[in-house]
DNA sequence: TTGAAAGCGCTAACAG
DNA sequence: CTGTTAGCGCTTTCAA
C-alpha cells in the first residue's frame, strides 16, 4: 500500500542505499544519470520517507515537545505562537500538551514524551516535578523552562523579568500619587513569577519610602470567585487602598467586576494596573494600564535556545542558561492621567 | 545508555518476546514468578519502551496531528485545549502546527505530518489544498475538519452552525427596534462560517421585511487598518447603520475603536452585536451582546471522533458525517437595553 | 559509483 | 508458558 524506499529502489534498478543517499540530498556521490533516475521515481511514486523509521535509526526525531499550563492565558498563546513559528523554521515539529498547572498530569506527559523519543523540551513546570527535571538536565537532554525559574535546578530558562516589570507597575502608580497600593498574587507556591513580582512591588514601595502594609497583600486561591471575595474584603477593611495593582490578565478582569460592584471608580477613587498586555486591554473601561511582556519572543527565542542545545549536543555549553527579557509599562488612564493618543509606552 | 528491551531481557533471563509481552499487559501468558521477576527488572531498570520502535512495527503512533491558524483568537485556543484534554484521556499526543491560514505553509506541514506518520488529523482548512485533503479522505485517512466545511468534498467536519449564529445576532438587533442593520466581514474567499454567517444575517433581514441593503455589507482584508477605514466610510456615508454585526471577535475590537473615533454612541446611536463570546465582551464599554460557541467542546468533540475512526479503521464509516453544534446568544448592553445582572440567555 | 548486510528497538507468528 | 525468528523502513559502514 504505502510506497517505502524499498519500492523505489526497485523501480529505479538501484539498491536502497543509492535511493537512501540521493534522499538525503548526497548528490555528488552518484552519477548524475543514476541521481536523475531515481529522482524521477521518487516523484512518480510520490514517495515519502517514513519518519519513524529514520529517526529509529537515527536516534533523532525532529520533534520538541511543549508543556504548558493555560492557553486560554493570551500570553502562553502568544509564547506558543513563537515557539511554534521558531520550529518550523528549523524544520520542527511542536508536541503539544496542557499541564493545567497539575504535577501529576505533567509528570505523566513527561514520562510519554521521553517515550516518544522528543529532541528537546520546553516547559513552563509546574515545580512540582523536581526529581524529573532534574534528571533530563543531568543527562544531558536539552530542557528549558519557560517563564518559571526552577530553584534548586541549574537549568536553562527564558523569562520576563518580573522584578522589574512589578516595580515599573508600582512606581508607576506611586507616581500617579497612589500610595496605599494592593497588590493581587495568586498563591505564591514557590513559582518564580509570583515571588518576584511581589518583590518588586515592595522594592518599589521601600523605595520611595512607604510602609509595607501586609493587609494589601492579597493572595488568592486560583479557585473561581476567590478573587471577588479578596475585593469584597479589601474594600470593607479599614483600610481601603487607593490603587491596584494586579499581577495577572485574568485576575484583572475579575477585579475589575469586583470594583464595579461596590461604590469606588477607577481611576478616581481607585487607580488599577494589570500584568499583561492584550488585545482588550486598552477596549477596557477605563481603558487599563499595563505591563506588556514579550510572549511571542520568548517562545521563539526558547525554541531556538533548545533547537542550538539539540544540535550541537551540548546542552550545558549553550550560553547563557538564563535569559531575562524586558516587560514595558504601557500607560493608560485607569492609573488617572488620561493620556491624550492613548498608549504611552515608557 | 538508554536501556531497551534486551537490557530487561538479559537481566530477567527471559526473551526479550516475554518482556514484550508483559510490557504489554499479556499477564495471564505467563506464571506470576516471571511476570513480577520482569516487572521488578523493569521498575529498577527504569524502562520505558522506545515508542519510536513500537509505532514502526505496528504503525500505529497515538499521534494526532492539528493544524490551525490563530492562536490569538481565544475562540482557536478552547478548541485547541478541548482537542487536547480529549487526546489526553485517550492516550493520543497532540502534534500542532500553524498555518496563518497560509495554503503553502499548510502544504507543507501535511506533508512532515503523514512522513511523521500520524494516525489522524484535525484541521481548520485553508481550503487551498483541496486535492491534498481529498486524497487523504479517499485513502481511508482519519481526517476531520474543525470549523469550515469544505465545499466539494465528502471529509468529516464539525461546525457551529454559522446561520443559525448569524440569523439570532441580526433578529436581536431587529427586536431592538433596528432596521438599518450593517455587517462587517472578512473577504469571504469561499470560507464556510463567512458565507454562512452572511447568508444568516441576509435570512434574518428578509424574515423580517427588511430590505437587504449592499452598501452595508461591509467586506474588508484582514489587513491592519481596514477595519477602521470601513468603520469610517460607512459612517460618513448616506445611509448611517443604527446597528453593526461583527463576525469576529478581534473585527469586533477594532470596530469599537474605530465607533469611539466617531460622534455615534454605543448603544444609543449604533448597537453593536459580536460573535465569539471571550472573557472580556462583558468588561467592554458598554458590555457586549456576543454569540457564544462551543469552542472546547468542539475540539473535544472532534478529537473524540477522530480516535473513533482512528481506532475503527473504518472512518467512512463514523457517522454522522457532519455535526452542526448550537450557538447562543448572550444579551448585553451594547444592543440596547441594559440587562439588569448582566448576562441573559435566550 | 554502487550494493550487501547489519542493526535501530520493538512485536508477533510459530514452534516447542 | 516461553523462546526463536523475521521484519517494520530506514541509514551506513564496508567491500567491491
């Protein structure tokens, strides 16, 4: 039924070895009389070499695999986006798979990936998987993290850097005149983007000289409704803050319907920042400001990373294991300047 | 290095057949004394089979292969996680690609997807490569399209019905007193859900009397920008529209801004209805009226039907042939009447 | 310049 | 109940 290399080789009067070589593009070791012949087979055929048999043989598969844990996140979109363009430049292929942030799910991925023998992967860990990770890096096979560091790990990993990105957010509405600030994390978990953010939250308030007041630290469950509840909260405690600060997309928009159900406005009353550029951020009412992260380069620049890692076969040579891009604040007016022309970008 | 099969052979001193076997789940073939003998040997070994291997003898790879074309649009990103939890519970691996609706592009990732050898394919057809989908179909290849049907071939497809859709925004905007009603499409190009969703708009229009009006039949290039030129012409033409239907979520985006740039007003003087229900439409000011789809759903849906024809081998004979699911209509404020508590279904 | 043969790691008759 | 063997489709030495 399907046409295999034996098959040509028969129709062509050469052996297998001669297709296999003019296949794989050594043209200058065979006659052009012969080359020409077998070509003209291969398209009469329309043969197409089977993958698995070459790369059982090779060892290779040309195939990344990628674990994520949220599409529904514009930005892992936009990370997949890239990683998947970046791949396909590079003659890739992208395994795809959800973790939804379960270390169970993700575990067992892993284990199926191996089994299917990947090149290389790219994965936005749960954390919870340690001893796994660590085993791909100690031998040897190409592995970055994207987006999370993985403390106790000396693995390759690409991110934002969220220290920095949560301090522009703050700063910014510090400036804004805002300085009973709050600040949205979802359950730190020891998951790097989280801890950093809340650093750079309070890095920015020690800078310019504001207490640190625990009680608008909100941490939420990832459940649905927490985040209503935290705003509910902060709005009846003494303490009333006067501006937000959100450290997610989604969050934001949770919050947002939060505020709308007691009395305060935005900016007036209470100014809001949210992590995460997208689409609808500046369609929001009042149009939102926001920390613009570069998905769609990071996931083109970790698959290139691990592309290199895969094809000079030494993952640990691949320099620098740590990549930290910008993030960019991009003003709007729910910070309480309304910006004439709409986007600022700093 | 890597251990294989004869390593677990060699260290249980049995065949690397019984090993294969009990791998397998074979257990009854042989006496408890080997099955755990080789089972211990496997655990402290850490074996895992080579899936290259095994899918090259049985050519079988529990790989579906997905082809999509923008990650962007939330609406692509649930079908790409309902495809993928399906494949999951399954025991399928998800290949994906993105074709950016590119015929060429997507030619060539058909073609590295039956090298690759995948057992099926889901993909939202470009509709330029009408001969490659139809020899897959005619070889008995499991293959269904998501979203678009594709005009003069008898393949798989699983759609929202795009009339239907189209007929329930366009009768709401009736209902709410408009008569001078405009559509924004993109260049329809024979795609199915753009010609259906007009066709559903038109329908409506003659249901009730109206007279089909071509100067509001607003066809523009998804190219940037267009969008807001369309939004100015029709608005600075004779026959100013009270009302806009948007045919896709991120049109629907730039129409807003393009409306705000305007003297008219959302709802008063242009109520403005979308498709594709998202997380922000109810954030939007004002609040956007959507038609809602299935998205995870359908993706679910059609992994799970692909593996049925996979697993069959008989996929002429999955019935039904096309599946049509449901769309809803989500009122809000922008066609309006303000919904008190937000969301109402009809 | 070309071919024969071995082997990648696995499964599945078939035989015993 | 278990082992022997052939072979999936390819690449690559080695020899001619």
């Amino acid at each position: 039924m399907k046409v295999t290399i034996t098959d040509v080789a028969k129709k062509a009067n050469v052996s297998k070895s001669t297709v296999s070589r003019i296949m794989n593009g050594n043209f200058d070791q065979n006659t052009e009389e012969t080359v020409n012949r077998v070509l003209k087979v291969i398209e009469e055929l329309d043969y197409r070499p089977n993958a698995l048999a070459r790369s059982l043989k090779l060892t290779k598969t040309n195939v990344i695999g990628i674990v994520l844990s949220n599409l529904q996140n514009p930005f892992w979109a936009s990370v997949l986006e890239g990683a998947e363009e970046a791949c396909q430049s590079h003659g890739y292929n992208l395994m795809i798979c959800n973790s939804n942030n379960n270390g169970e799910i993700e575990k067992e991925h892993l284990r199926s990936f191996e089994m299917k023998q990947i090149d290389g992967l790219m994965i936005n860990p749960t954390s919870k998987n340690l001893d796994t990770y660590k085993k791909m890096v100690d031998n040897d096979f190409p592995f970055i993290s994207i987006n999370r560091k993985i403390y106790g790990l000396d693995a390759h990993v690409i991110t934002v850097d969220n220290v920095k990105g949560a301090k522009m957010a703050t700063t910014h509405l510090i400036r804004q005149g805002r300085r009973k600030i709050a600040i949205f994390l979802y359950q730190v978990e020891g998951i790097s983007p989280r801890l950093e953010r809340l650093q750079g939250y309070k890095l920015a308030l020690i800078e310019n000289g504001i207490d640190i007041d625990p009680s608008l630290i909100l941490m939420v469950d990832e459940k649905k409704g927490e985040i209503a509840k935290a705003v509910q909260k902060v709005f009846s405690a003494d303490n009333i803050p006067d501006a937000i600060f959100s450290t997610s997309s989604m969050m934001t928009l949770e919050i947002l319907e939060g505020i709308s159900q007691t009395k305060y406005n935005i900016p007036k009353d209470v100014a809001l920042i949210g992590y995460d550029e997208t689409v609808w951020s500046k369609h929001l009412f009042p149009p939102l400001s926001t920390i613009w992260q570069p998905a769609f380069e990071m996931g083109g620049l970790a698959a290139k990373k691990l592309i290199e890692m895969i094809e000079t076969k030494k993952p640990k040579e691949v320099l620098p294991k740590v990549i930290s891009l910008d993030p960019q604040l991009i003003k709007r007016e729910s910070c309480g300047e309304a910006q004439k022309g709409g986007v600022v970008l700093e």
